[in-house]
C-alpha cells in the first residue's frame, strides 16, 4: 500500500531541504511532488484559490498512489487553496497520510531562507506569502518548531511511516 508523506509550510521553513532528504533517502519508486516545480517550471501559473495547477496536482498524486511505495507532496500548499488536493489525498490514502506543518515565526523563516538560497526574492515577497499557522483542520499534522533539526525531522518521518532501511 502507498504512503503520502505531506510536508508544508511557509517560504523559506526548510520543507524543501527535508522533502530532498527524504526522497534520497526511501527507495526507488517513490515520488516528490514540488509545489514549486510543478506550479512553477512544469506550468508557469500563479498559486491561489482554483490555480490552474491543482488538475495536475490531483493527477500525480494519484498517479502516485497507484504505481509508487511512497509519495511526498511538498510546498506551502495553502491550506485553504488546496483542500481539495488535500480532500482527494485523504480518499486515496486513508490512514497511509503523514503529514507535517513547519510552526515557525516569520522571522526565522527570513535566517533559514537566507541560510540556503541565493533568491531571487525576499523578505517582502515572503511577507506577503505569509500565513501564519495554515494547518489542515481535517488531516492531523505533526508540528515541527524552530528548535527541531533536520536531523531529527528525517528521523521522525522514518520511524513514523515505519521505514527500515535494510541497506
């Protein structure tokens, strides 16, 4: 049975970096969906409410749920903008969701973003991407804060979807 592994947050938490690290890190056959990749290289469209990129989303995530081992959906991910990726998630992998919100201040999101990119925005882009707790009010997502490391994210991701790497 697939697993959705769903990692968001605002611009700049680390999502990226942890969805990478990740998907290095499970076995071949397993799927990263980027928010930016797919919204911004694949299809050039603005995000919002009903982006012209959520067919798509809705595509891939079940593409994946029927031929991958596991699925990352990694991005901002709006909560209210992509419910109903979120709702179609839920449908096709009931239980198999695990999912992770970065909970961290704004201004932390500034030090981190400007610890791993060299950007092409900045802080009053990411000011007005903001939105400070956007969790999924009907999927349960496990809070990371500005005190958890990469380290122990990965390793929680591991042992929660019960990965073992036999390698």
């Amino acid at each position: 049975m697939s697993k959705l592994i769903i990692i968001r947050g605002n611009s700049g938490s680390g999502k990226t970096t942890l969805a990478k690290e990740i998907h290095q890190r499970l076995p071949r056959n397993t799927l990263l969906i980027s928010q930016d990749t797919v919204r911004r290289d694949i299809l050039r469209v603005k995000d919002g409410k009903n982006t012209l990129g959520l067919p798509l989303f809705e595509d891939l995530l079940h593409y994946g749920y029927q031929n991958c081992d596991y699925v990352i959906l990694e991005g901002i991910l709006n909560a209210e903008w992509y419910e109903p990726l979120f709702r179609q998630a839920e449908e096709l992998f009931g239980k198999e969701i695990f999912a992770y919100y970065f909970d961290i201040s704004f201004e932390e999101t500034l030090i981190r973003h400007k610890q791993r990119h060299i950007s092409s925005f900045g802080e009053k882009q990411m000011r007005s991407w903001w939105k400070e707790k956007d969790y999924i009010n009907f999927i349960s997502e496990t809070k990371f804060s500005s005190q958890t490391t990469l380290r122990q994210e990965i390793e929680m991701i591991m042992k929660d979807i019960g990965y073992v790497n036999n390698h």
